[in-house]
C-alpha cells in the first residue's frame, strides 16, 4: 500500500459536481452571449438597411424635384 494521502471519494465526487456545474454555467452564458452578438448584428444590418433605404428616397425625392424644376422651365 502507498503512504500517499489522496481525497476521500466523497470529496472527488464534490469537485466533480462543482466542475461540471461551473461547466455549465460558462456554456450557458457563451450561449447567451451568442444569441446577444446575433440580435445585435442582426439590429446593425437593420439599420443600415433602413438607413439605405431613407437615403434611396431621399435620392429619388430629389431627381423628382429636379426633373419638375427642368420642365416647368420649358
């Protein structure tokens, strides 16, 4: 027999259930930070679709403008 002192098993048993629910912890929030980077993403792409489409209108808003002052000076 070794001399060398070890863990009583119900120690190990602790460390090994305090290890995996630490594990699952850091796997829940890396999910939850997942899902919080794509909604932001998701938010960043919206808006500057919007943004595009705002500045369309405004474009063609402007060449509408343009082409009524062009034919009302014929």
């Amino acid at each position: 027999m070794s001399d060398r002192k070890g863990r009583k098993p119900s120690q190990m048993a602790g460390k090994a259930k305090q290890g995996m629910k630490d594990q699952s912890q850091r796997m829940e929030r890396d999910a939850d930070r997942l899902a919080d980077d794509a909604r932001r993403g998701m938010d960043r792409v919206g808006e500057g679709m919007r943004r595009e489409g705002q500045q369309a209108k405004s474009d063609i808003d402007d060449r509408t403008k343009e082409m009524k002052r062009k034919l009302q000076h014929h």
